[in-house]
C-alpha cells in the first residue's frame, strides 16, 4: 500500500464525515478534562441542583414515602435505559463538541438531529433558568423583606416583588455568564469548588439528623395554611408512619393543587442533569472513555443519595414542615449557614451547567450548517476555542425564561424537553441496533433493544402522565422542525441511519419475495429503459417513470470499452451524475451501468444481473433507431434549467450528423431478439423528442399485427399485453383523465358488429375503458392480398420468408396503413402499436427495421410493443 493512502479504518469517526479533519491547536488544547472533572462532578451537581436542597421535602410531603420511592424508581429506570444508550453510543467512535446532539445527528442523520438539537438546546436554556428562579427563591426566602411588611428585621433586607426578583436572577444569571465567558477549564475549576461544598453540606445533612434534637421550625409567611410552626421531631417512628402515605395539597409558592405528575415534574429534574458531561464532549480529553464511566457512577451516586435522605426526612420531620417549608433543611441544620451555602453553590453550579451545555450546542448546530446562516454567527470562537457567542445567545434565551417568575411554573416543561430528548436517544440506539451495521460496535455492551425500548416507553409515558398539553406541543414542535430540515437541510455526509434500516428490511423482504409464487393478478411491469445518452432521452425517461406503475424501474447504460485495457473503472466517475440526473428529474429509478465491447453484450449483462431476487426487469425499453440526429434537451429541462448543477453532470455531448452510431442496424434487431429469447417484453420508443405530456392526454392503442394483416386476431398474448400496457398508463395520475381509443381494423361484409361485441366483451372483463373505433381498411389490405399473390406465383422466394410472411409486406401497403393511422389519430399524445417478433433469419434484420420504420414515420411519440407473458386476469 502506498504511504499516502488511509485506510478508512485508522480515521473512523463517530458516523463522521468522510474527511477527518485534524483538530487545529485551539480544539486541542481545549480538550483538557478527565472523568472525574469533566463528567462526574457536572453530572452529580446537575442532578442534586435545586431538588436536593430545596424540593426534596416538598416531593417527600406530597407523595408520602411509599410514592416518592416509587418515582425515584420509575425515574432512575427511564435515565437508567438512557445512560445505557448513550454509553453505548458515545463508545462507537469518537465524540466531537455537542453531546446528545451530537451523538443523534450522526446516528440518525440531521433531520432528527437538527430538530432534537433545538429541543436539547432549549431544554438547557429552560433548566438554567429553572435553577436561576430556584437560588432566588432561596435568597429571598432569607435575606428577602417578609411579604406584607415594608422593614424586616437582622439580614432580611431585599424588597420583594416580582420585578425585584427578576432583577436579582438578572444578576446571579450574570455571574454565570462571566463564568462560562471565561472557558470550559475556569468553569471545571469552579464546579469542582462547588462539589467539594455541597458534599460537606451533604455530610453535615445527613449528620445534624442525628446530632439535632426535637426543634420547632417557624413555618414561612404566605404558606397557604393557618399553622404556624412545624416540626423536627428526630427518629420517631409516629413520624415515619404519618409520611408513609400521599397527602397532596397545595403548593404555596404557586398556588396550585398538587398531584403525582406535578411532584414527579419537580422531582424528575433532579434527575435530568445526566447529560452535563456528555454536553461537555468537546472539552473531554477522552469523551468515550469518560462518559459511560463518569455518567454511571453519578448517577448511582445520586440514587443512593436521594433514597438515603428521603427516608431520614420521613423518620424525622413531620408533613406540616415537608409541605409547607421547602427551606427547612437550613433550620434543623447544626450550622443554618451550610445549608445556606449548599443551596447557593448547587443551583448556580447547575445552572451554569446548564448555560454552558446549551452554548455548546448551539455551537455544534452552528458548526454543522444545519440551519444555514441562520446560527453562523455562533461558530465564532475565543483563542482558546470557547464559542462565546454561542454562549451570548443562550444568555439572552436564559434571560427571557426568567419571566416566567416561579420554579415550578416552568418545571413541567423542562421535564418534557429533557424526556423527549431522552426518548429520542434510546431511539438512535435502537436504530443502531437493529441495522445491524458491521461497524456499530460499541465497547460499552451492557445494553440490549429491549433496554431502548423500555427506556423509549417509560419517556412517553410519563411526558403525557405530566402534561398532555406540553408534551403534545413538544412533540409537534419536534415534527415541525424534523420536516422543515428533511426539505431545508443541506445534504450531509454523516450516514443517515435510515439508509441502514431501510437496507435491513429491504434485504428481509427480498429474500420473501418468492418468484415461484407469482401470479398473474399480482402482475406489474418492471422497466429497463436502455439509455445511450440522457441529454437527448428526457422526456422518455420522464414518460416510462408514468409506465411502470409501482413497479421496477432501471435506467440501463453501455459504456463501450475494455476493462483491461484501462487504469480504474471508469463508471464510478459517472454514478453520480446519473444519480443526481434521476433525483433532479424526480423518477423512481435506479441506475445500472456496465462496462462492454459492444452494446449488444451491454444489454445482455444487464438483462442477466439487473434486480434482485423476485424484482428483476420483466419488460426492455429501447430507442428506436433510426436517422433522427439527436437533440441536447437537458439544458432546457425545467429541472435543469438556469441550475449551476447543470454543469456537474459528466454525460457527453449528444452524438452529432456526421458522427459514427455505437451500433448497426443488425446488432439493434439482434438486441431486441435476445430479449425476446429471454422471455422479456420489448418495447421500441420512437419520436419521444416531441412528446409533450403538458397536452390534452389521449391515448390510441392499435392492438392488430399490421406487419401480418392476414392473422387478425385481437386476443393473443401480444395484443392482450399491448391493451395492459395502455391501461396501465392511464391509471397513472398524470394520465387518469387522458382518452384511452382501441382502434379495430375490419373489413367491409365481415362481421363487424361481432368483432366489436367480442372485443367489448374482453375489454369488460379485463376491467378496461376504452372507446372502440371500427376502422374500414380494405383498400390498404387490398395492397397486401396484391403482394401476396405476387410471392404465390414465385415459391423459391415464398421460401425465404421468416414467420409471419413479413417479406411479403410491400412498401406501399406500410405506407398505406401509416396513412391510415395518421388519418384516424392524427395527434394523440401516444400511441401503442403491435411490434412482431423478430425473423429468425438474422439476414432479414435490416429489411424487419425497414418496415417498422415505415410502418411508424411521422407518426409523433410512438411504443411498439412486443409481450412474451401473460398480463391479464378475469378472474378475482
């Protein structure tokens, strides 16, 4: 191998692109956190947050111990599922900035991404706010003026409105934004100052439960009850007793009644802080090896936590001092001030987490031109690669939450962004899973379909169990933004896990579809159209697209030359002009290209080997030769029209009047014979330079053998087939109102009325509506009986003819029945005429082109149709 080639395998990436980029010395060097720093302890001080300190006692007082277990159950199993996931996905590959978002775009593409993206983003933005609101809560309810009072007494100093509270989240907002202004590393420095606090906080919790004895706590003003006081009554077992079972009530700091979805609302977001460390992926010196491990253990860390405290908050306070103070923990403590300080560095720890997650994504959707110039300004970066305008921009998304006034107002919708983002990441690793692709291979296994699911259920589930309203809403917000970019959204080069699945199930109902059990009432056509050069086949491609009626459809092309006489395959150089070729003209096809000496042998490779299994070709459609000289029509395509891609395609100029044909007049019968020996259907399209479909549709089926007048049976195979195909095209939408015309050549003293009874007859049980026109031809059969007898009267030549007579059909009678057609149809849109089979006697090829060519002059966008199989059914 030569040493400036790459394996793909040495620069694989997370669903990356397929450039890898090396990062520059600002992305390196930001990449400076470990586990501990960069995953565990964002993640512990996201999750304990607010809930830990100040509504921890307010779940325990409204849903009783029995139910506050049970919710830390039913949460810690939906996080849990997820964990799983996004420990399995972040370990198949390496992990680049944007964290969950990162992880969906490049397992399910960015239509999913883009729009999870936004929901994670605002959900950051939200839970920032959200712990912003709950540190003033805490503040006012210490330092604040109490309510009704214009002075209050020792440190209660702060005015108290809703306004003054604004300003005071303005403020601590500000802080945040200063923090994380300064860098991901400033911001780890500080949150591990913080984590040290809190679990010293946390120890002195635990341990004034013990060292504290029986105290009366003066209830809070404005608490919604006449009680004054509750109380800490230390290990009791009265008191375990009395919280065992639910009490909802009302929630005093808004009013509202609770019931087990509010609570479960509040409670949950001490559990939504899982992602902290992934959010900070970009920041992690080894992302997957640090967050499966860091997520994992603050998460058991935190369940231990909550349960531990839970049970020692209902064997030691009674319901009064739950429901009716959430601060109470500062007043049983053995120093107040710790409680204090807890409460204080956890949320502004948590919602700086919070504001630097969602800045991070931010920048990750910037980064990835998902939404175009819309978010460019937010892939600006620092020296030190902090995106602080991404940061800015959450900042101020922040501050318009910050409106909304209490913690519990806007709990529930962070709860369901934060679920639905959940929910979507089970779904990525689901959809990894059942692809089976070869390269997802994460080294984290502790995982099955059946955790996603259950993790995919339980979100579900419990976002309509808290808001029917927001969870809706939510989802329809998803939806509309998952549209918006499956149709705005640059086309990306990270693997859409779609094409994987699709690929799955494809390859599962092939191997289904059994050819032996066929039936003719299942029948549809399956094309391969062959075509020498796009440039001058538009609108025929455009029209067998109409033709195949569901069915399969292949664009077949000879490139003439030797493999062993060239350096690489020079079709792959071509592929992606055919394909953008088929995507702009909007038909359902696949391309097929070979490489051959001649194209007769072209044609028979791809007769062989197009399709798979049971779809495979059952019907070839050629150009007609002749000596029309090719005209360039795709320029002034309206697909193509006035379009730079115009210019990407590699297809040659069209062929010019001097210039030599790629095959003779002998190897074009000799295709079309192959086909036929082959037992496929065989259609010639001639003048399809002048088809024109924006005309009144009409549609003129001549179903009589015209190159064999004597055998005038309408009801043989070919005939029926030709009637199928003409039906066919008309039950196509753009063609259901064209006028299907069956034209009946009869002569004069023959049972006409009978003919056109029988045929009406057939056309009635076959489902076909059809006008009949009975045809009067008896001067132009006159001129075939005529050439007849001429050939009687010779028996040596009468020798030479292929089936059929053909040699016996003069010039002037093909000239006369082309009249004819012209004459009863002179303009339809198409026609469908009988094409014979092929003489035997390959010497005969250029005289059976000659009359076909005859036959069919002048006569505007015509098929001649030759079918092999049965197509028709009567019967049910």
């Amino acid at each position: 191998m030569a040493g400036s080639e790459r394996s793909p395998l040495l620069t694989y990436r997370l669903c990356s692109s397929t450039s890898v980029e090396e990062p520059g010395p600002a992305a390196r060097g930001s990449r400076k956190l470990r586990t501990f720093l960069g995953v565990v302890v964002p993640t512990l001080l996201s999750m304990f947050s607010v809930v830990l300190f100040l509504r921890l006692g307010f779940v325990v007082g409204q849903a009783g111990l029995y139910e506050a277990l049970g919710m830390f159950v039913v949460a810690y199993v939906i996080i849990g599922m997820t964990v799983l996931s996004v420990c399995a996905i972040s370990t198949n590959g390496a992990l680049d900035a944007g964290g969950a978002y990162y992880m969906i775009s490049r397992a399910l593409g960015p239509e999913f991404g883009g729009s999870i993206g936004i929901m994670f983003f605002l959900a950051n933005v939200c839970g920032s706010a959200l712990y912003i609101l709950g540190l003033v809560e805490a503040i006012v309810d210490i330092f604040g003026i109490p309510l009704g009072q214009t002075m209050g007494s020792g440190f209660q100093v702060l005015p108290r409105s809703y306004w003054y509270e604004l300003l005071y989240g303005t403020a601590l907002l500000l802080v945040c934004l200063l923090v994380c202004l300064v860098g991901a590393s400033i911001y780890a420095k500080a949150t591990f100052l913080i984590f040290l606090i809190v679990m010293l906080v946390l120890v002195t919790v635990f341990v004034s439960f013990f060292a504290v004895g029986p105290t009366v706590v003066p209830l809070p003003q404005g608490n919604g009850s006449l009680a004054v006081n509750g109380s800490f009554t230390g290990f009791r077992l009265a008191t375990l007793r009395g919280n065992l079972a639910a009490a909802y009530g009302v929630d005093y700091t808004t009013g509202r009644l609770m019931s087990f979805s509010t609570v479960f609302a509040v409670m949950f977001n001490g559990c939504t802080g899982i992602m902290a460390g992934s959010n900070m992926s970009g920041d992690l010196k080894r992302p997957s090896y640090s967050i499966p491990r860091g997520t994992i253990a603050a998460v058991l860390f935190t369940y231990v936590i909550y349960n531990l405290l839970a049970v020692t908050l209902c064997c030691t306070c009674d319901r009064t001092l739950l429901q009716k103070d959430y601060g109470f923990l500062r007043d049983i403590n053995i120093w107040p001030p710790f409680v204090i300080i807890g409460i204080y560095s956890s949320t502004l720890s948590a919602s700086m987490s919070n504001l630097i997650g969602a800045s991070r994504i931010l920048y990750a959707l910037a980064k990835d031109d998902i939404f175009g110039r819309a978010l460019a300004p937010a892939k600006k970066t620092s020296r030190g690669g902090n995106p602080w305008v991404a940061v800015i921009l959450s900042w101020v998304l922040v501050q318009l939450v910050l409106f909304s006034g209490k913690l519990n107002t806007i709990a529930a919708i962070v709860t369901i962004f934060f679920l639905l983002v959940y929910a979507t990441i089970d779904l990525a690793c689901l959809a990894l899973e059942w692809a089976s692709a070869p390269n997802f291979r994460p080294t984290f296994q502790y995982f099955t379909w059946h955790t996603c699911v259950l993790g995919i259920l339980g979100c579900g589930v419990m976002m309509f169990l808290i808001s029917p309203i927001y969870a809706s809403a939510s989802m329809a917000f998803m939806l509309l933004l998952l549209l918006a970019l499956h149709y705005l959204s640059p086309s990306s080069s990270w693997g859409y896990i779609s094409q994987a699945l699709i690929f799955h199930q494809v390859r599962k109902y092939l191997l289904m579809l059994d050819v032996r059990k066929e039936h003719v009432k299942f029948w549809r056509p399956q094309m391969l159209l062959m075509v020498q050069n796009p440039r001058s086949s538009i609108q025929l491609i455009s029209f067998i697209n109409d033709l195949k009626k569901s069915g399969l459809y292949v664009l077949g092309h000879v490139e003439l030359a030797e493999l062993d006489s060239l350096p690489s395959d020079p079709l792959q150089t071509h592929a992606d002009s055919w394909l953008l070729l088929v995507d702009r003209l909007n038909v359902k096809a696949f391309v097929n290209l070979t490489l051959a000496n001649s194209v007769r042998h072209g044609v028979q490779q791809l007769l062989f080997i197009s399709g798979l299994g049971g779809m495979r070709p059952n019907t070839i459609v050629l150009g007609f030769y002749d000596g029309t000289v090719p005209q360039d029509r795709l320029a002034r395509h309206p697909a193509f029209e006035g379009s730079e891609e115009t210019a990407l395609l590699s297809f040659p100029p069209v062929r010019g009047p001097t210039a030599p044909r790629r095959l003779s007049p002998q190897e074009y019968v000799a295709v079309v014979a192959d086909a036929v020996k082959m037992l496929r259907n065989v259609m010639l399209a001639r003048s399809f330079e002048h088809f024109d479909k924006a005309r009144a549709p009409a549609i003129d089926v001549w179903p009589l053998n015209l190159l064999r007048p004597d055998s005038a049976r309408y009801a043989d195979t070919c005939s029926l087939f030709l009637l199928q195909m003409a039906c066919v095209l008309s039950m196509a939408r753009s063609w259901r109102r064209a006028q299907l015309r069956l034209f009946l050549c009869v002569e004069t003293g023959a049972r006409t009325r009978g003919q056109e009874d029988k045929l009406r007859q057939l056309l009635k049980e076959l489902r076909i509506q059809a006008a009949i026109h009975m045809v009067p031809w008896d001067a132009v059969v006159a001129l075939h009986w005529q050439k007849q007898q001429e050939q009687w009267a010779r028996p040596v030549e009468a020798t030479m003819n292929f089936p059929g007579n053909a040699t016996c059909i003069s010039d002037e009678y093909l000239k006369a029945a082309n009249r004819l057609i012209l004459e009863q149809s002179p303009s339809p849109t198409i026609r469908f005429l009988y094409l014979p089979r092929p003489p035997a006697d390959t010497s005969l090829y250029p005289s059976y082109l000659h009359q076909l060519e005859l036959l069919t002059r002048d006569l505007g966008p015509t098929l001649l149709v030759h079918g092999i199989s049965a197509v028709t059914s009567t019967e049910l």
